[in-house]
C-alpha cells in the first residue's frame, strides 16, 4: 500500500510540475507487479510498478522513471522494432527517451547512461550507431586475438572470442529506469491494432500538450517533439525497407518437396528466397556529409541481414565511378566488414554525375538501384530497366530527378 500512495502522489506531483506528462499518464492504470527486474514497465494500457524498488526510490527519480515509461509508450517504441535486435533496440529507446527527458528537467539518474553523440536523435538512429559500435569492437577484439594466439589460436580463439562478445555486449546496458519485457510482449501481439493504438495516443499527446501549454509548462525539446508525432515527416528507414524487401520474395520449388509434410504422404514444394539483386550507389560529391553516409550505408547493411540470400554493388561516384564491388552471402566474404572498408575507402568530393552508375549497371541484372544524393545534379538520364531509390540527404533537392521513388534522409522519430 505505501508504494501505491508514492505511485499516486508522484502522479498528481507530475500534474503540478510537468502537467504533459501528468495528463498523459492518468490514462495509464496502475498496477501493481513484484516480478519487474525494474521500477517500472508500461504497455498501451496500464503503468505496472514493483514495489520494492518503489520504496526505495525518492520523490524525484520516482517521477523521472514514470516520465520514461510514458515516453515509451507516447512515442511508439514498442512497435517500431520491426526485425532489430531486441536488446540493442532497448538500449536505443531509453537513450533516446532519457536525452528528451533531460531537456524537459527532469533528473536523470546516474546509473542511466546519456552519451553527448546520441542527443536530438532518433531510437533508429541511436540503433544505427550501437550497431556499429558494437561490429567495430568485435573486429577488433577479433583482430586481437589472431595476432595473439599463435600456434594455439584454434583451440583458445573460441572462448575468447565469447569473452568478448559478452563484454561488448555488457556494454548495451537496459536502463536501470524501466523494465521492457511486458511491452515486447505486447509488441508480437498479433491481436492488438497497432495503428489504431498508435492514433489514440496522438491524440491523447495533443490534449496533453494543449493542456500543458495552457499552464505555460510546456518544455520546449516536448513542443519540437509533439510536433513531430502531429505532423510527422516521412519514415525513411521504413518506406527503404519496404521498397528493397518487396524484391526478396519468396517462391516454391516443385523439385524440392517440402520434408516435413512428406512424411505425412504429402507432396508440397518446399518454400525458398529469390535472391535479391541490388546496387547501393553514393555520391561522393563535395555536399553529402560522412554522417550521413555512415547512417545510410548502416541501415542498407541492416535491411540486408533480413534477407536470405542476395548479391549487392557498392558504388561510389562524383563526376566518375570511383568504386565498384560486389558482394553477398553467395560469395564467401565478410559482408559487414566490406561494407565498413567501402565507406572508410571513399573518395572523391568532385562534381556530380550520375550517368556512371547507370552505365555500369545496364543489363547487370539488377533488381533496384538505392542512390543516396543530394540531388543537385541536372545530368539527363534514362530511366533504367529497374526500380531506383533516390535517398535525398538533409538539404538536398529533387527538382531534378524525374524517376524513381524519392525518400528524404531527414525523419527524426525519436
């Protein structure tokens, strides 16, 4: 009982001194749960809350961790996950969360990690740059250990490379704040409606800021972020994608029947991935920025570890084909580690032209171009025997590009 009255009092305190997310979090049911790892945990529909952390907490941080929860759910994160490692996809959800809860003033504890490089961005960016991180760390303790072991390297590489693995992956930390187990649940739950859900708390956001804003106690990092959940920009990561994935589809093989059904006298071709053909061109021209190659070039690599089998062109061009590679699980090499060496080898910072790219892939037998460009280019050029992706970065145009499917680098989700 005297962890509920805390819960309650915070709520009301939340009402008083940070009314947005006090209105909101009225619409989350309390409830009582011994079995979170952590103070609290949310779905859409109730704020859950064990007790014994609860007793220990003091007003301040109480509040704070009530905050983080209802950010989670305000902001989606439960449904944005889509095929993301579970665990580096938490750790990028309450980065993201504790940096907006920061700049709204609230205290953050200090065992809640705020890293300067992840401020004003997106879960899915946070996501992008973890990922990679953690790749990086693995190389190189991998890397480490080649030159180390020596004449014993197969017998001892093993367990250490598992040493390290666990180490990097220590470093993906869940915050001590909110325990995300129940709203993963929630998030494979075949029989909520997702939109409908993800539309009733917009709305919910837009009393609560009105509301808010009435009292003068709307912080401004929350009136730059409900703008976005009102008018949200485009999903870039999301539209890619769908547009890439739709090209691995999946057919049936009447030569291979299906094995588990054959043993029942039934014959049913078994199921396989068409492979995947496509090219992922840059522009390497003075205009587009490392960071964005970075981010861009991380999310293409994460589109393709959701697909079976494929075969990928890297280029890079200004005003000429600078590189041009090929690879895939069909070839044998380190694709993670070749898309790394192609980002750290590019060159360029020329003019722009986009005719080179074209030219190198007529009649290659490939499926869909993703071009990441600013645009500014006025170059004429055919539309090609397949489906381009022009991914414009942050400042660029498109006033010249007459095909194709246009995508802005430029969403923040947060």
């Amino acid at each position: 009982m005297k962890a509920k009255k805390k819960m309650e009092k915070a709520r009301v305190q939340l009402l008083l001194d940070n009314p947005f997310f006090g209105y909101l979090g009225s619409y989350l049911q309390l409830e009582e749960s011994d079995s979170l790892n952590n103070p609290i945990s949310t779905d859409h529909k109730k704020l859950y809350y064990n007790p014994d952390f609860i007793e220990g907490l003091n007003e301040t941080v109480l509040k704070t961790c009530i905050a983080h929860g209802i950010l989670h759910t305000v902001l989606g994160h439960q449904w944005r996950r889509e095929n993301r490692k579970t665990k580096t996809w938490n750790s990028a959800t309450d980065l993201a969360t504790n940096w907006l809860l920061k700049q709204s003033g609230f205290e953050i504890p200090p065992d809640s990690e705020l890293r300067p490089i992840f401020k004003d961005k997106s879960a899915e960016e946070i996501y992008s740059l973890l990922n990679l991180e953690e790749e990086r760390k693995k190389q190189k303790a991998a890397d480490k250990n080649s030159q180390k072991e020596g004449r014993e390297r197969k017998d001892e590489t093993g367990g250490e490379e598992s040493k390290s693995e666990k180490e990097n992956t220590g470093q993906l930390k869940q915050d001590s704040m909110d325990d995300h187990r129940i709203w993963e649940n929630v998030a494979v739950d075949q029989d909520l409606d997702q939109e409908e859900i993800a539309e009733e708390w917009k709305r919910r956001a837009a009393e609560s800021y009105a509301s808010a804003r009435g009292e003068g106690k709307m912080p401004e990092a929350l009136e730059r972020l409900v703008d976005e959940i009102l008018e949200p920009t485009l999903n870039w990561r999301r539209i890619l994608r769908r547009y890439i994935l739709q090209h691995a589809r999946e057919d049936y093989d009447w030569m291979r029947p299906d094995r588990r059904l054959l043993q029942y006298g039934v014959y049913y071709p078994s199921p396989h991935s068409e492979r995947l053909d496509l090219a992922v061109a840059v522009d390497t021209s003075g205009s587009i920025r490392d960071d964005d190659i970075e981010l861009f070039l991380s999310e293409v690599k994460g589109i393709l570890e959701s697909v079976d089998s494929y075969r990928a062109r890297l280029l890079a061009c200004d005003a000429k084909l600078h590189t041009d590679i090929s690879v895939g699980r069909d070839t044998g090499l380190d694709v993670e580690r070749t898309i790394d060496k192609f980002s750290e080898s590019l060159k360029g910072r020329g003019g722009t032209k986009y005719s080179p790219v074209f030219e190198a892939l007529d009649d290659e037998g490939v499926q869909i171009l993703v071009y990441l460009t600013d645009g500014r280019c006025s170059e004429e050029i055919e539309e090609p025997n397949f489906d381009v992706i022009w991914v414009i970065n942050e400042g660029g145009t498109k006033k010249h590009i007459e095909f194709g499917k246009i995508i802005k680098l430029e969403e923040k989700n947060f």
